[in-house]
C-alpha cells in the first residue's frame, strides 16, 4: 500500500473592527479550503486540490478578510 503526505490549509472569514473581531473564535466560517498530496519520500507535488466554500452565518466578507486571503467576494 502505498502512502501520500497531505498537507492543508483553511481560510476562515475574518475581521480587523469590532463588534466581530471580538469573537473570531466562535463567529468564523471556513471560506476556502486548499490540500497538497506529496510524495512521502521526494516530498514532491503529486495532487493539488483548491474550493472556495460560501459562509453561512456573515455571508459579506470583510474587506480585511478579502485583503489578507486574496479571496474575492464573488
């Protein structure tokens, strides 16, 4: 059986003012998810996965959130 490595990455929504900034432990979404399978031994990229995942609960990203993920509103 062969084994990958799989390495990955969550953004989350986001804010720099208040009133959410205060509680980004408990209000973010997951708004892109990112993986990476990589060979075991040569560490080398065999498999590439990227989406973008639309928040529920705060569905405007913050103008922060976009700046610091790149990650556009449409």
């Amino acid at each position: 059986m062969r084994r990958h490595l799989i390495a990955f990455d969550l953004e989350a929504t986001c804010w720099r003012e208040p009133p959410l900034s205060a509680h980004q432990a408990t209000e973010t979404e997951i708004i892109e998810i990112g993986a990476v399978r990589l060979h075991p031994v040569t560490r080398e990229e065999e498999g590439r996965f990227e989406t973008v995942v639309q928040p529920v609960r705060h569905t405007t990203l913050s103008p922060y959130c976009m700046e610091l993920t790149g990650i556009q509103q449409e």
